[in-house]
C-alpha cells in the first residue's frame, strides 16, 4: 500500500513539484502524478522506482512510503 502523505511529504522537502515529478518519470501531465498522490491511481513497481530515484529516496524512505501496510 502506497504511503501518498509521506510521499507528498518528501517530495516537497525535497523541493519538487508535482509537475516536475510528472516529467521527470515520464508522464505527460501533471495530473497523471497527482492521481498517484491522492490515490485514485496505484503505482507499478517500475514508477515507484522512477520516483524514488528522482526523490533521492534512502531504503528506508522507499519502505515507509511503498511496501507500508
């Protein structure tokens, strides 16, 4: 289950907006991201490590926000 507070959390700690997220892993709109974050979409293995790279994400990090139940 995807943690979407904690990742909204991180991403603005680290200074990233939902549209740079959006073309940073390859989606076309910032609302493609956004459904990630407010949960009307889940996310594939290979976007939650697009995002986790692109977040600079620790281990930990992905944990808490990817694989939380």
């Amino acid at each position: 289950m995807l943690n979407r507070k904690l990742l909204k959390e991180i991403r603005l700690q680290r200074g990233k907006t939902q549209e740079e997220m959006a073309a940073a892993i390859g989606y076309k709109s910032k609302s493609a991201y956004c459904s990630i974050e407010t949960g009307v979409n889940g996310v594939s293995t290979e976007t939650a490590a697009k995002i986790a790279t692109v977040l600079d994400m620790t281990d930990s990090e992905k944990v808490l926000v990817f694989l939380t139940i």
